[in-house]
C-alpha cells in the first residue's frame, strides 16, 4: 500500500504558512483575478493590478497539488476528483462558448486551470509508482502538451505545457532536496533525517521559488523571440507581460511550512467545489447587472 511522505518538522520559526493557509491565499488572489475579469474594463488600473495578483493563483495551487502527490495515500483519486471537477467546467464552457455565442469550435473549448492540475496529478503520481507504471505518465502530460496547439489539437488546458513544466520544477525540487540532505547530512554527521530537519524544507522551498524565476525567464526568451504567437502562449487569457507576474509566487511558497494547518471535512470539500461556484456566482451577477 502505498504511504504518504513523511517530512519532519522544520526548524526555520518563519516558515509559517501551513498547506491550509497557502490555498487560502491561491483562493483568495484567484477570486480577485476574476473579479477584475468579469467587472473592470482592461484599461483600469484595478483590473491590471488584480489580475497581477491573480496570476500567483495557478502556481501556488500547481505547488500544493505537487505536495498531495507526495503526501496522500491515495493520489489517483485525488487526482480523479480534480480531474472530474474541471472535465465538468470544460464541459459547461464547450456548451456556451459553442452553442451560446456561437463561436467555432476551435475557439470553442477554452480550458480550465482544474483540468490542468488533474492531468498534472496524474502524471506525478504515476512517476511515483514502480517499473513500467511510470510510463502512464506521458499520455497525460501528452496531452497538456499538445493542448497548446489549437490548429489541430481539439482539447484545452489554461497553461499548457507551461503549467506542465511548473509541476515538473516542484517535482523534482523533493528530490533535489532529499539529495541535498543525503550528501551533506553525511558530512555534518547528522544523517539524511537529521539534515532534513535541520534546512531541508527551506531548500525544498528555495529551489521551488527558484525554479518560478528560472521559468519566467525561459518563457520571457520564447516571447521575445516569437511574441504572444508562439504555441506556448496562445493559449493565455492574457498578454505573457502580465502573466510574469506569476514568479512573484516564489515569495509565498518560500514561507510555506509542510504542516496540514486547520482543517476538516466542509473545508476540503469547499476547496474543491469553490473554482465552479464562484465563477457561476459572478457570471450571474454580471448578467444581472449587465
């Protein structure tokens, strides 16, 4: 059976933003970013600055997604509940932008940020398991590939293969981590454990802040390059200009503790019924008042 991860306590007192607070905090700047979307006109200055901000959302949710592949017992069905959620947006979405705007059909299935983390999870949590298992992985990611590519790719994830290269960076961050803690808890004499306790969780954190700057930089390169056109930004809602300001999630994840925080049944449960509800609340208020 397979067991959750198990990370000992960090000694650093600033780490202080428990897994609970951290999506608070996704909530609340991804609930902001769509309120500058459905109520403010693009040229405001409310709706640059909120929108900035939104743009933290999807990386810190991409980080704690990564911290449930490592930390629950059952990542499939995490993943299959997420999954499930944003097929069920998409499907929405399809049937409105197709049949209520009319618009054709290669504009008409835009994706969605939920359906981007539950391919995600499936896709590390089937490099977890053993021998030949690992190779389910890549239809999955396969897939938030090939999503960028409108022309003849029918199916839509919000970032494609840049959300797909962001989980990949706090992938592998544990294990350059556990890496770290291994060789140099060796030289101190402290074991992996005790090194572990000792900074590994800041190191986790640094590299995973780290790999958002690197990131943002590589895909600055590409825009410079081929500009809003290229394949891997065709798929944004928004300029990549703004979407930059993603790499300011580094500062939040850099405080993040590992510890679960408050938390129960009514709260996980809102966690993942909160993305469809409160963009069905705003797109009813902006009818209404439109």
């Amino acid at each position: 059976m397979r067991t959750p991860e198990t990370e000992p306590a960090p000694r650093q007192k600033f780490l202080v933003l428990s897994h609970t607070a951290l999506k608070m905090i996704a909530i609340v700047l991804m609930t902001l970013d769509h309120v500058a979307f459905f109520f403010f006109a693009p040229n405001s200055s409310i709706y640059y600055v909120f929108r900035a901000f939104g743009r933290l959302a999807f990386p810190l949710f991409a980080f704690l997604a990564i911290e449930g592949v490592f930390k629950s017992r059952e990542p499939f069905r995490y993943g299959l509940r997420v999954l499930l959620i944003g097929l069920a947006i998409d499907l929405v979405l399809f049937l409105f932008y197709r049949y209520g705007r009319k618009d054709s059909l290669a504009d008409s299935y835009p994706g969605n940020s939920m359906t981007e983390l539950g391919l995600g999870i499936f896709v590390f949590a089937f490099l977890e398991e053993k021998g030949w298992k690992k190779l389910i992985a890549l239809p999955f990611a396969a897939v938030m590939v090939l999503s960028d590519f409108r022309s003849f790719f029918p199916f839509r994830t919000e970032y494609g293969t840049y959300g797909l290269l962001m989980m990949l960076g706090f992938y592998f961050s544990k294990y350059l981590a556990d890496y770290y803690a291994d060789l140099y808890g060796k030289r101190n004499g402290l074991g992996k454990e005790g090194m572990y306790l000792y900074n590994g969780r800041l190191v986790r954190n640094l590299l995973s802040s780290a790999w958002m700057l690197i990131l943002s930089l590589c895909m600055l390169f590409f825009f410079h390059l081929y500009g809003q056109e290229c394949f891997l930004f065709q798929n944004f809602a928004i300029p990549f200009a703004l979407e930059q300001y993603s790499a300011l999630a580094g500062i939040p994840i850099f405080f993040y503790s590992s510890k679960k925080g408050y938390t129960n049944r009514y709260l996980k449960m809102g966690a993942y019924v909160y993305y469809p509800l409160h963009m069905a609340v705003l797109a009813l208020i902006y009818a209404l008042t439109h």
